[in-house]
C-alpha cells in the first residue's frame, strides 16, 4: 500500500512513515518543485533521533538529485521500516511524497 511523506512549507523533513513490507523494493515519486536534493532516511524507531541517510551508491546520498528533471521517480530497498523524506534545503511550499512499494521482487 502507498504512503505519503509531506515535508511542509518551511522544513526540509517529513515526519516518519511506515513501510511495510520492507522485503521489497519501493519508489519514491518526487513531484514537480524547484530544485533541491531529495534523500530517503532510515531509523530503528519511529520517533528516533538516528535517521541517516540512505547510500545506494558510495558517492551519492539523494535518491533524486536537485539537477533532475521534475517530477521524478526513485528506487530503493528500506533497511528498517522507519523512513522520511529530507530535502537539501527548506520546502518554499508544502510537498507531498508518494512512496510505494514495488510488485515484483
């Protein structure tokens, strides 16, 4: 089932979501908005101070990165199933996140 992360005006995060299950790969769509570095993070708990940043790849921590046409989709598998949206920079209005899993394993 989809969920919705929504980093309000003025903030860079969302508040944590809830992925299940986390035994498959899930996208993110980033909508249309200026330009910013969109990041999926992850922590053990749902209210926890240990959100870090998801690394798909060594050099690159964005899921999404501000130089990519809008809107946009990214991929990836959740280590835990606590997540949120940060963005490199304050939302300048609110924007919401549909982040769903995949069907295919």
């Amino acid at each position: 089932m989809a969920v919705s992360a929504v980093v309000l005006s003025g903030f860079s995060v969302s508040s944590a979501v809830y992925l299940y299950p986390t035994d498959r790969w899930w996208a993110v769509q980033v909508p249309s908005m200026a330009g910013s570095a969109v990041r999926v993070e992850f922590s053990t708990t749902s209210g926890g101070a240990d959100f870090g940043a998801l690394h798909m790849r060594s050099d690159l921590t964005d899921v999404v990165v501000s130089s990519t046409v809008r809107p946009a989709w990214g991929i990836f598998l959740p280590p835990t199933p606590w997540a949120r949206v940060k963005l490199g920079a304050n939302a300048t209005d609110t924007a919401s996140f549909v982040l769903m899993p995949l069907t295919a394993r």
